[in-house]
C-alpha cells in the first residue's frame, strides 16, 4: 500500500475489531489520575473490590437485574 487511496480503502474493509485495534496504535490512550484511581479500587482490596465481588456472586447465581431507567418506578 502506497497511497493514501489504498489505505482508506484497507480501512473499509477492517473489522470492529480490527479498526479498535488500529485506533489504538494510531491514538495510545494514556491513563490518566482517575482511570488510574479506578484501577486500583477494582483491584484486589480495593474501595469497589466488594461491591465488585457481589456483583459477580449475583450474575453466577442468575440474579442479574436491569439498570432502572428513568420513569421505570
């Protein structure tokens, strides 16, 4: 590929995925103080570790539930 034709065209035919991927090289994401807080609460021990844990205890037991939307009470 050697023109910029070529390499749109390349582009169109990627997949969702492969366009994600492609996204990600050409734009790295940098984290930043709140994506890093976020990490380290869903870690092990963490501030959200507990309600992250329950979360998960309740989809293995098939007790998922919609997210309320507004006017849904």
């Amino acid at each position: 590929m050697s023109t910029v034709a070529e390499i749109k065209s390349a582009i169109d035919r990627l997949t969702f995925e492969e366009r994600c991927e492609l996204e990600a090289l050409l734009h790295p994401r940098v984290d930043d103080d709140w994506d890093r807080q976020m990490s380290a609460d869903t870690e092990p021990g963490g501030k959200l570790d507990r309600l992250k844990q329950a979360s998960i205890k309740e989809a293995k037991a098939g007790k998922l539930r919609d997210f309320p939307t507004p006017g849904s009470r």
